[in-house]
C-alpha cells in the first residue's frame, strides 16, 4: 500500500519536511520514496504542494497520513474533516483522583 506522509529533513533545530509517496513499509527516515509530493516549513509557514500529483495518487488508492490529511483539507484540496492527530493516551490516575475531588 502506498502512502503520502512528511519524511523530515533539514538540520538540527532547524526542521523541514518533504511530502513523499513511499511504500508503507519504509520507515520515515529511509530515503526510499517513490515521488516528492510537496514541501513543509514550519518557521517559514510555507506549505507548497503539487496538487494534481497529489489528486492523481489519492485517485489511484493512495493513503493519506493524518498529518498530511489535515493540510490537505486546510489547502482545501479536499472536502473533509480534520483529523485528531494529538496522541490518544488516558490521563494518569492522581488526575483522575483530583477531578473526582
């Protein structure tokens, strides 16, 4: 199953992102992708993609991660709804005692 997800590159402190279709299997780091799709940079705000690959690709039954999905839709390249990407642990027990409180 192919997949379109970030693979982060740049230096130390100093992060950007590729938007990669890679197989599902390669690790992020990996450099085994297939296409780059777009490109990310948080301190610049620049979000770049390559809209009609990225179409074609999803067309032809590639995933999307949540992260990306979530661009997609803020790009308004897609019509849905944004993703919960924030981790999904339970809160510890002495929160729990204090909320009961």
């Amino acid at each position: 199953m192919l997949k379109i997800r970030l693979q982060r590159i740049g230096r130390k402190n100093d992060p950007s992102f590729r938007v990669i279709l890679t197989d599902h299997k390669n690790s992020t780091k990996s450099r085994k992708f297939l296409e780059i799709l777009g490109t990310y940079s948080p301190h610049q705000g620049d979000v770049i993609f390559k809209a009609d690959r990225i179409k074609h690709w999803m067309g032809n039954g590639a995933q999307v991660s949540p992260t990306v999905h979530n661009f997609l839709v803020h790009q308004k390249l897609i019509d849905a709804k944004k993703k919960n990407v924030l981790s999904k642990k339970s809160p510890t027990k002495k929160r729990k005692e204090l909320k009961a409180a």
